[in-house]
C-alpha cells in the first residue's frame, strides 16, 4: 500500500502544474526503478501531433530484457479541444497504480549522464559516464538508414537504431539493442538521440542501466518527439542481452 500511496503526491504536484504545458513538445516524467532493480518506469505526456488532444503514455520495462511487464504501456488520449493535459494523465496513473505498486517503482537511481535528445544535435549521438564497478564508460547510438514498408509516401528517411556500450578504451563491452528495421509502431522514425542515461548502483554487484532516447518521426506540419526507453542489468553476461539485442 505504501507503494500505491507514493504517487498520488507527485501527481498531484504533476497535474497542478501541467495548464502550463499546454501544446508544448512532448515532456517526460522518469519514476525511476524498482527497488531490486528489476524493473524501470517512465511516462511521456504532450499533445498529439502539436493540436489539441492531450495524451499519455507509461511503460514499466523488466530492465534483465527491456520488454514491457505488467500491461504496460499504459495509454490514454483524449480527442476533445477543451481536454487538459491533467485529465489524460489521470486516466494513466490510474490505470497504471496497481502494476506500479506490484514492482514497487519509486527508486531514482542516479543521472549518470543527459543530453539533449533532439538527433539533429550530433553532441546527443554518445555520452560518457561513469558506472560504479566499471569505471568510465560511453553510451552511442550507432544509426542507420533503411527501407521501411509503409514509408515511402511520407518522404521519410527512416532510420534504424543500435545502442552500443564502450569501455574507456572505446572499445565495445555489449550491444544493448540492435535492430535491422525500426518496428512499425514508431511509425517511420526519422531519427535518434541521448535524452538521459541512468543507473541504480547495487551493493556487490554493476549497476541496472536505463536509457531514454529521444525519437523522431513525421508528423501533420512537421515532425514530432516521441521516447523510447531501453534497459540492461550490468550484472548479466554481455553474451546474454546480445542473444536478445535483434528484436525488433
């Protein structure tokens, strides 16, 4: 119970604040990790392709895989002009309590490192940080261009995505993901960025990492910014997570 009772605060300090917000770009609100570890949550909130439908999304990854647990992602919008933000974001929440509570999520971690998330800024395409038990490291996107069905009436330049960890030798330790085409869910994805790489430092043992990388795809009038959150337990085999950095 104490879990669920956590976030009523936070969201209530979120929803007092959000009229503010009103048709900015996408925001996000990380809730950290687990106690254990075995789990990260974040939400993503703004405005459906910069008019006047609020939105919300929140995803609890397992950070061993990086796949969505407990029903996650949890989703709502609302298509209606005089919607505030506060109310998608309520429906979330609400949908979403009982899954947080199940895998306690409310442990910050640590802001190893953050970037500005935007792919036309090239300084957002790696960063460094250190990582306790490991020393210096280095986080980068390495990005593709591809052929993806279903894009070629957008003009899109659609891209695909490989997430790389490097020692302080710049030499590559694992691949956290890989793929050879972006899924169809981002809907044509234009482009990669760093928003934020965090980590929750464990006794005996390297740290759980979490990533967020800004994404972004054709919208109506241009383009929009979307999040996609990547994880991985610096305590497993690095042979491990790359048996399962291909999905797509």
């Amino acid at each position: 119970m104490m879990r669920r009772r956590l976030f009523l605060p936070l969201l209530s300090l979120a929803l007092a604040t959000a009229p503010g917000w009103a048709r900015e770009p996408t925001r996000l609100a990380v809730l950290g990790f687990s106690e254990d570890g075995s789990a990260f949550a974040f939400e993503q909130f703004g405005w459906l392709n910069g008019a006047s439908a609020p939105y919300s999304e929140l995803t609890i990854f397992a950070t061993a895989t990086g796949r969505p647990v407990g029903g996650s992602p949890f989703a709502a919008s609302i298509v209606d002009g005089d919607a505030p933000q506060a109310r998608a974001r309520s429906m979330v929440y609400t949908a979403a309590s009982r899954a947080l509570a199940q895998f306690q999520v409310g442990a910050p971690g640590t802001v190893a490192a953050r970037a500005s998330g935007d792919p036309n800024d090239p300084a957002a395409a790696q960063v460094g940080f250190e990582a306790p038990g490991l020393g210096p490291l280095t986080l980068r996107l390495d990005i593709a261009s591809v052929q993806a069905a279903g894009c070629e009436a957008t003009g899109a330049k659609v891209k695909a995505l490989a997430i790389r960890l490097l020692d302080g030798k710049g030499t590559v330790l694992r691949t956290l993901y890989k793929e050879k085409n972006p899924p169809p869910d981002r809907q044509c994805p234009t482009g990669y960025a760093v928003t934020e790489v965090r980590l929750l430092p464990r006794t005996g043992k390297p740290p759980v990492l979490a990533v967020i990388v800004g994404m972004e795809r054709p919208a109506h009038g241009g383009a929009e910014r979307r999040y996609l959150g990547f994880t991985a337990d610096l305590a497993l085999p690095a042979a491990a997570e790359a048996a399962d950095a291909g999905r797509e």
